[in-house]
C-alpha cells in the first residue's frame, strides 16, 4: 500500500528495483544501486523519522540524497516520515537492486501554516521541498515562502501569496510565487512554500504563517 495525505503531498521518492511480472515469467529491471547501503527494514510499528545517521554505519555518506539498497521493506503498520528539517531541500532517491516492498506508508507532506496568534514557526516541508514563510507580527512583516518558486507578500497590503511550480503561483491579494521547472519532473525540483500574510501590526497581533511544499 503506496499512501500520501493529499494532492499537495508531492510524493515523489524514487523507489526501483527488482520487479516481478506477473506472468510466470521474470522481468529485471536495473536501478543503478551498486548495494552498498544493505537491506533497508523498517518494521517497527508507528512512525519513524528517516534519517541517514540514525543508521549503523550511516547511510549516505557523500550527502547526495541516493540510497544505494539491496532491498527495502516498509512493513505494514509503518509509517516512514521523510521531512526537510532532517533530510534538506535536495529529492530523497532510493534505490535497490532486489525486491521493493511498501505495505506502510510513506509521508513526505507538508505541514500546513500555523493560524494567526500562534507562535511564528516555519511550516515545515517533506524532504526536497521547502518551508513556508512566517506571518507578520508588531515587530516585522511577513516574509516569502521558500523555494525558487516561493509565494511572495504584496507590497500594498502586506498578504502572502501563494507559491509556484510549473505554473505561477495564484492568489487573491497576494504576490504568487515564480514558475520553474516542467510537468515532466526533470530535473526532479522540489515545490516551494506559501507565504506569511499581514501587515505589521502594533497592537501586538500576529498573522497566519504559510503552508510548506510536500517533497520528491
């Protein structure tokens, strides 16, 4: 079972390996894994953070966000969260030169942007998309969304905007963010967050933060 929240959650993990036809007959399919990082297993039940160094040895020595498996197995039960605040900006790639198995789930959702009143905080984003921005408070004003296509804030009235992919980014008042990249996903870039909203505001008040990108 292959699962994401919703349509904003950019599920885009790259999961290739070894795929069974279901004639009687094998196809292989070749991913490129050279299996230097083993077996992933993750059947412990509930949520587990994904997170290279967690790993004994750690996984991903070199930082370029391609795992090199033998096989991976998310058992049923499981949920694997895949968040930019552990695993940056840059698409989560996976690869295995054996069987892939994905009973649980895989979370690469955004989080959504915090209400006004509530404390400032970046919505955070799932792995190889970016945050959102922070509202205006009394002492500074809202501030863009992340990403080359990050939702803006109108200079007229200070409301965010929301962000870009391979469209501009809409919104009623706001500034939308830039288009980049293309609906073929190539080069794999991650979506971009939405802006803060509201001007600054001296009784003391705060407005609502943008939402983050899902990731790749």
């Amino acid at each position: 079972m292959f699962t994401a929240n919703t349509f904003k959650v950019a599920l885009m993990v790259l999961l290739a390996g070894l795929v069974s036809a279901m004639s009687a007959f094998a196809q292989s399919f070749d991913s490129g894994s050279n299996g230097s990082d083993g077996a992933l297993v993750l059947d412990t039940p509930g949520t587990i953070v994904f997170y290279p160094g967690d790993f004994d040895p750690p996984l991903d020595v070199d930082h370029d966000g391609i795992y090199h498996f033998t096989t991976i197995t998310v058992a049923a039960g499981v949920t694997v969260r895949l968040g930019a605040d552990r695993l940056g900006t840059q698409p989560v790639i996976w690869l295995a030169t054996g069987d892939v198995v994905i009973n649980g789930t895989l979370d690469l959702s955004g989080d959504d942007g915090y209400d006004s009143g509530e404390l400032p905080r970046h919505a955070v984003a799932g792995a190889g998309g970016f945050n959102g921005g922070l509202g205006s408070t009394s002492i500074v004003g809202a501030t863009p969304g992340e990403g080359p296509g990050g939702g803006g804030v109108a200079e007229s009235n200070g409301q965010g905007g929301g962000a870009g992919h391979t469209v501009m980014g809409m919104s009623a008042e706001g500034e939308g963010g830039a288009a980049y990249g293309n609906s073929f996903l190539r080069p794999l870039i991650g979506g971009s967050g939405g802006a803060g909203g509201g001007p600054k505001t001296p009784d003391g008040g705060s407005f609502g933060g943008g939402g983050a990108s899902g990731g790749w």
